[in-house]
C-alpha cells in the first residue's frame, strides 16, 4: 500500500471525536467550578485527593505533547540509547525523591513550595525561586503550545504556517476555561481522562500498522538501522551525541530538580494527605511514564518502518529523516481512517492541554500566594472573592503564554535539544536553592545566590555555546549536571568563607 503524499482533510466523524473530546473538558471544568469553596480548595484539591489520579496527573503533566512528539522522532534518528538510560534512572529517582524529598516538603503544610525559601534564607531567595519557576514554566509551557499548534494541528488541518499564531489563541482559550473555572480537581480530572486518549492514539497506531505489515515481525527491525549511531554507553563530547550516561545522569538531575523545587509538581504532592500517599503518587507517575517512553519509543520504529517501506529512492529516505519529529502526525493523516483519526487527534491536544493546564494552575498559586498575599498587593476578600481573583490570574497566564510561543521556533534543534535548552534553563537553579535551604546546614543569603549565578552562567554556557561562540561546545544533556554541581559548591564554600551575612532566619 503506497504511502499518500497528501495530507488528508479531516472529515466530519474526525470533527465529531474531536468535538466531544472538547465538550467534554470544558464540562468537566464547569462541573468542579461548582465545588470549589476555598483557595485551598481550587489550588489544592483540600488536601485530600487520591493519590492514584494524582499521579496519573502528574505523569500527564510531565509527559506534555512535546515529550509525545519527540519520543518517536528521537528513537527514528538516534536509537533507543536515550530511551534506556532514562528509564534505567527512575528507580534511582524514586529513592532519592520519595525518601529524601518528599518527606521535608511534607512537613510543612504550605500552598506555594517557595515559601519554604523564606522561611529558611529569607524573602529574596523566596522571591527569586517564584520568578525562576514563573519564567521556566512560562517557557515550557509556550514551547508546548508552539509545538502542538505549529507541529501537530498545521500539518494535520491542511493550513498554512502563517495559522500557528490563531491555533495557539484557539488551544489556549479552551485550555484556560477549564483551568480556570474547575482548578487543580478540574485539572486532575482532565488528566486521567487525557491519559486514556493518549495511550489509546499511540495503541490504535500501533495496531493499524501492525496489520498493515501482516505482524510484528514485519515492521520490527532486523539489524541496527543506518541512520543510528553506534551504542555510546560513557562521556562523548559530540554536541549531537545520545549516551545512556548522559541521559541516565541528565534524567535523573532533570527529575530530581523538578520534583523537589518545581510546584506543578509539589502541588500534587501536597494534595495528598501525608507522606505515604504522595510517594505512591510519585511511584505511580514514574511506572506510567516508563510505560508510554517505552510505547512512544515503539511507535516511532513502527511509523518509520511504516514510510521506510514506501519511500522510493535513496533521496525520500533522506527526506524523512529531515521529518522525524513530524512523521507521527503525517502518518496519522494518511494512513488512519476516518474516525480514528479524530480520536489520535485528540490524544495529541490532550497531552498538551494536560501540560498547559496544570502550568497555568501552578503559576496562578505561584503569583497569589507568594505576590499577592506576600507583598500585600490585594486586599483579601471573601472566598467566592479569592477563588474569582485566581480565574483572571489563570487567564492572564494562559494569555502570556500564547504570546510567547510565537518565539519558540528560533531555538536551533529537534524537539528534545529544544526542550532541554529551553525548558529546562532554570530547572537545576532553582532546585540548588532548595539544596541550600533545607540541606545545607549554614548556608546564607549570599552565598546561594553567587551560586545560583555562577550554576545559571555553566548552564547558558552549555546550552548556548554555539550562538555564542559560533563553535559547538559539550553536550546539552551535560548542562544540568554541570550547572547544578557548579551552584552547589560555589554556595557552600561563599557561606563558609563568610558566614557573617547569613540569612536573618535561622537555617536550622
């Protein structure tokens, strides 16, 4: 069966599925906006939420459509190197987070992680861990909007590049109305709900192609395909070079930092009601998402298997290449049937209404709590009062996100390069001012935030050597790494040279 070139249009059973996925959010966000009586009620759920959907949750919400995306594409040009050693460090991570993280968090009943911050090293240190998170999430949260709209919904409608910028208005504005009327139960909700689009749309693909072929077998790879570089296991300096070290290390830095300082995550957390059940959320999410890397990672062989098959010259194959992280989409219009192409669809916008709604929750907790009510930049009213305030907050964030993501597409590389230099800027920063606050007994207000300087510096370095310098410089995958061990130890040794200037709270 000769691949077709064209783009198919969506029809009108593709509309349908799409239209009840939709409907279907925006219900469910109407249905929570009815229960929620309190701030801690939208921002976290009472406290009191299942631990099994909290995970599920937070799975979503750190999978996002460009992790959907890029899965296929990375394993179509550079192998399963990355995929194994990023697995092989969730155990790793589920030690050091569940038994060494969570329980400090959990503690202390806060709403914002960052207030933490202050009550260790001070306000600024806690104004300055609210920013990087704010800026962070902001860029990853504009990069997932670019990449659904400019990726999936421009190919895959038949519209012209120059349409990128409505598609972003259109997934934010239905995203934002759920978020904001339902918040974090709403978001919750939508998450275990986008879950099973998602794993379905990756499955119902797998299935067609498999009967395409007539098996397994047919699709799956006899020897190591050409285009892959050879296993590289240790350090290689090549900028554009996979490793399983160097994803092993890069992946558990990146989930370390993230679930100990970032608070769309340490909100799900602090929604469960102790220590016990957030580390079986924490579990939960690590299974799921070792599950969809390996699934994600099988579907990007079988669809290039799926082209490879039907590409005619030597030059088509080479042009698929160029394609990787657009031959998913490509292949769901023209190869599934109508219908089912709709329901794929919507597990594509799913994971990126999944990202961008739990940012935008987070965020709105993140400016209330630690702007507003901190600084003492509003007044505090009644509940209805409070709760109305966090909706405008919510559409004031998907707003600025919408707007960002028209600069998303100058960052050079494929989506995963795009990912870590972008998204992950500030991760190890601001987790390093977490290590100083709770696990460095003496640490100061100057000492973190030399280190903090000096940790961003390696890390902008790394990332950005060659818009810099004009000349590829190490890895990105070796950024956080280098960043974070260059923070932390230029701390300490600032606040041990001069322990005069320690914070004016106790650090004990």
């Amino acid at each position: 069966m000769p691949v077709d070139k064209t783009i198919s249009t969506l029809q009108w059973p593709d509309w349908l599925v799409i239209a009840a996925y939709v409907f279907t959010v925006l219900a469910v966000g109407w249905y929570f906006s009815r229960r929620s009586t309190s701030s801690d009620d939208y921002l976290l759920g009472g406290r009191q939420m299942k631990w099994y959907n909290l995970g599920i949750s937070l799975f979503a919400t750190m999978l996002s459509a460009v992790t959907y995306l890029a899965l296929p594409g990375e394993m179509i040009l550079y192998g399963p190197i990355f995929v194994l050693g990023k697995v092989a460090a969730y155990p790793l991570v589920a030690i050091i987070v569940g038994w060494w993280i969570i329980p400090r968090i959990m503690e202390l009943e806060v709403t914002s992680a960052y207030e933490i911050l202050e009550m260790r090293l001070g306000l600024s240190v806690r104004m300055l861990g609210s920013i990087f998170f704010l800026s962070l999430r902001l860029m990853w949260m504009a990069l997932v909007v670019y990449a659904t709209a400019s990726i999936v919904l421009v190919p895959l409608l038949g519209v012209e590049e120059s349409a990128t910028p409505f598609l972003c208005v259109v997934l934010g504005a239905i995203t934002i109305a759920y978020t904001s009327l339902g918040g974090l139960r709403a978001v919750v909700a939508t998450d275990v709900l986008q879950s099973v689009i998602l794993f379905g749309g990756a499955l119902l693909s797998l299935g067609v192609i498999t009967y395409h072929f007539g098996g397994i077998g047919a699709w799956w790879p006899e020897q190591w395909p050409t285009q892959w570089p050879d296993p590289s296991w240790g350090y290689d300096p090549d900028p554009k070079a996979r490793t399983f070290s160097g994803a092993l290390i890069a992946t558990l830095v990146w989930y370390v930092c993230t679930q100990g300082s970032d608070q769309m995550v340490l909100q799900r957390f602090l929604a469960n009601r102790d220590v016990k059940t957030a580390r079986r959320t924490l579990f939960t999410a690590l299974v799921a998402s070792a599950v969809t890397c390996g699934l994600l990672s099988i579907v990007g062989l079988a669809v290039w298997s799926y082209f490879q098959a039907n590409a005619t010259s030597v030059a088509a194959s080479e042009s698929l290449l160029e394609r990787a992280d657009q031959l998913f989409p490509q292949f769901v219009m023209t190869a599934l049937p109508t219908g089912l192409r709709g329901l794929v669809i919507a597990g594509l916008l799913a994971v990126a209404m999944s990202s961008l709604s739990s940012g935008v929750n987070s965020s709105c907790s993140v400016i209330k709590v630690d702007f507003i009510d901190r600084l003492r930049l509003s007044r505090r009213g009644s509940a209805r009062h409070e709760i109305n305030q966090m909706r405008w907050i919510s559409i004031a964030v998907g707003a600025i996100v919408v707007l960002l993501s028209s600069g998303v597409g100058i960052v050079k590389g494929n989506l995963l390069a795009v990912a870590f230099k972008v998204c992950n800027l500030l991760t190890a920063p601001l987790f390093g001012l977490f290590f100083m606050a709770i696990f460095v007994r003496g640490a100061t207000v100057t000492g973190t935030h030399l280190g903090t300087a000096c940790g961003l510096a390696v890390i902008v370095a790394v990332n950005f050597s060659e818009e810099i310098t004009g000349h590829p410089g190490i890895n990105f995958l070796w950024a956080m790494p280098l960043g974070l061990v260059v923070q932390i130890t230029v701390g300490i040794v600032v606040s041990r040279c001069f322990p005069k200037t320690s914070s004016p709270q106790s650090n004990e």
